[in-house]
C-alpha cells in the first residue's frame, strides 16, 4: 500500500506553526469561528480534505460569524486598496463604464440598506454587467434565504483562496 504525501502547497499549510496558521487562514475568511474549524482538521492529505474542511466550517457559522467574515470584504466595485486579493477577485470591473460603476454603486447601498451587511458574491470570473444583475436579482430576497445565499457564496470565496494558499510556492526556487 503506497501512502502519497500531500501537494508541497498543501504540507506547507499543514506545517505551519498554529498562530501562522490562523494567520493564514484570516487571509482566506476573517471568521475566527471558521479559522479554528479549519485549523482542527490538520493536517489534510489532500486538497479536497482542506476544502471539505472549509465546507463544513461554513456551513457551521452562526449568524454573528457570517457577519464577523462579511465584514471584512470590500463592496463590489470598490476593492480595498493594496489588498491583492479583492482586486484579483474583482477584476471583472476593470474598465466598467463610470455609469456601470455608478449603477452598481447605488444597488450596493441599497442592499445594504436592506440587509445591514455588505453585498457579498463570488466574483471571480464576473463581468461588472454580471454582478450588477445579481444585486439587482438578491435585493428582492427575504433575509433568511438572502443569508444562505451568502453563505453559498462565501464557501466559493474560501475555497479559491484555499486553492491560492495551497498552491506550490512558485517564487522559491
């Protein structure tokens, strides 16, 4: 029976003292509720035991957790300036017309208005025109099923940042 040992991304995370760790794991979601779920299912053999792992964290949040790593993400359209990774993921505004930004800029404070929470979708691999048309489709929702919306939401979030965190360090020589 041969025993194969876990990508070089994947035994790097799994190495990684506890604090450094969570502190990776913050980059990822800023729910400390997730984090530590996440952290107790190391070390994971595979990429998809780590994904597994942040399914059922996320589907474990309570409200106030979805709230807490809601909190942490920039409005559509509005990336947090030096934060790579909200840029990357939103990369589908790059040059929206002022009147798109403008558009989505409006949705945005509507459905928080309505929600009390920032408009939280996957947008890697979004068009601007694309985001919009959700704002558009999720503001009309009832608060509970908007919730679960999120949540699903969310889940993609984290694993694609998971599968960024795990992948082998291709600036090391």
């Amino acid at each position: 029976m041969t025993t194969t040992s876990p990508p070089p991304g994947l035994a790097r995370f799994n190495g990684l003292e506890e604090s450094a760790a969570r502190a990776a794991l913050h980059e990822v979601c800023a729910s400390p509720a997730w984090a530590a779920r996440v952290l107790a299912a190391r070390p994971c053999a595979t990429p998809a035991d780590l994904y597994a792992a942040s399914d059922a964290a996320t589907a474990a949040l309570t409200a106030a957790d979805l709230a807490e790593a809601m909190a942490a993400h920039p409005p559509i359209g509005r990336p947090k300036p030096g934060d790579p990774a909200s840029a990357r993921e939103q990369r589908g505004m790059d040059g929206a017309s002022e009147e798109l930004r403008a558009e989505l800029l409006e949705l945005n404070l509507a459905y928080q208005e309505r929600f009390g929470h920032v408009f939280l979708i996957c947008a890697t691999g979004r068009t601007g025109e694309q985001m919009r048309d959700a704002v558009g489709e999720r503001i009309g929702n009832a608060p509970e099923r908007e919730r679960e919306i999120v949540r699903v939401e969310l889940g993609k979030i984290n694993r694609i940042r998971l599968a960024r965190l795990v992948e082998e360090d291709r600036d090391t020589p």
